[in-house]
C-alpha cells in the first residue's frame, strides 16, 4: 500500500487512513433548517423536502452509537455488485468489513453524519451520488435515505427510496464502529 497518501489519524499518530477513508468532525447537533441548507446548498431546487425538519429515524444498526461530538472516520465504500438490489444486504456487507483499521466493522453513517461530511468535503460530491443508509425519513409512505449528489455543476442534498436499486457507481458512507 502507497503510505503517501494516507492521512494520520489525530488519536494515534502511528494508524494511517486506507484509501478511500476520510476524517470529518461531526457534531451530532440537529441538521440546519431547510432555509438554512437551501443557501449552503444553493437554493430551493437544490435541497430535499425531506430535509424540512421532520423526523428520522435510525437504522437498527446505528441504534446503540455514542454521539459525543467528535472525529470520524468516513469510508466511501463501493459494495459488490450483488449488494446493491438491497439496501439491507449493503449495511450487513458494511458489517462484515473487518479489517486492522476497522476491527470492529463499518456501519451506515446517518443523515446527520453526511451533512457534516459533506460541509467538509464538498467537491466529492460531484465525483459520485454518496448515500447514507444510517437513517431514514417518510415521504408519500415511503421510506427515503440522505443522498448527496450534483445537478448541473450544483451540489444537491436529496432524499431518494431507501428500497432503491442502487448503482455501482455510487458511494455508500460508513463510519468506523
């Protein structure tokens, strides 16, 4: 593995992010009203009605996480191509990613990690769709994950079906368990 490119962790100078890994503070306060997000974002075509300060819920897998404000590390994780008919199938995968950075697994980062993630770093963004699965919200009956995406040179904070197929050209957010 190429040692140049990884960033240090700043708890332990000695663990090196892998590739594909990236470090975000997450406050883990209530994400901004729309009319807040709306200009961060852009304007009104740029940011989901989902993001109207109704409520979300977490995914059972990100039930039991300690929000203290803090440091995280991030992975823009591309499943197997097998995963993505099931969004379920994808966080199981996340899961099951044990590795000596991560013994402990990955699970899906939750709408409010991806806000934060995104405000540090915005030009992924328009790289690839970056979904969150760590929480959902209902529109029309319909359960809907954060997605982050870019229409026209114009970064986008969406909502899209949480039972969608996704594509392999998306990129799942995970957070270190």
């Amino acid at each position: 593995m190429n040692t140049a490119n990884l960033l240090h962790l700043p708890s332990n100078g000695n663990q090196a992010l892998p590739p594909d890994h990236h470090l975000a503070y997450v406050a883990y306060a209530p994400v901004p009203p729309l009319t807040e997000l709306e200009k961060e974002y852009s304007g009104r075509t740029s940011v989901s009605p989902v993001f109207d300060g109704r409520s979300w819920k977490k995914h059972e897998s990100c039930q039991s996480i300690v929000e203290p404000p803090r440091e995280r590390a991030f992975w823009l994780a591309v499943p197997p191509n097998e995963t993505l008919r099931d969004s379920e199938k994808i966080i199981a995968w996340a899961a099951e990613q044990r590795t000596k950075f991560a013994p402990k697994g990955y699970r899906p980062a939750t709408h409010q990690e991806l806000v934060e993630f995104a405000r540090k770093y915005p030009e992924l963004q328009g790289q690839f769709w970056i979904v969150a699965l760590g929480s959902f919200t209902f529109l029309n009956d319909r359960r809907v994950v954060a997605v982050l995406d870019t229409d026209r040179g114009k970064r986008v904070l969406g909502g899209d079906w949480c039972d969608y197929k996704w594509y392999a050209k998306y990129r799942f957010l995970l957070v270190r368990n």
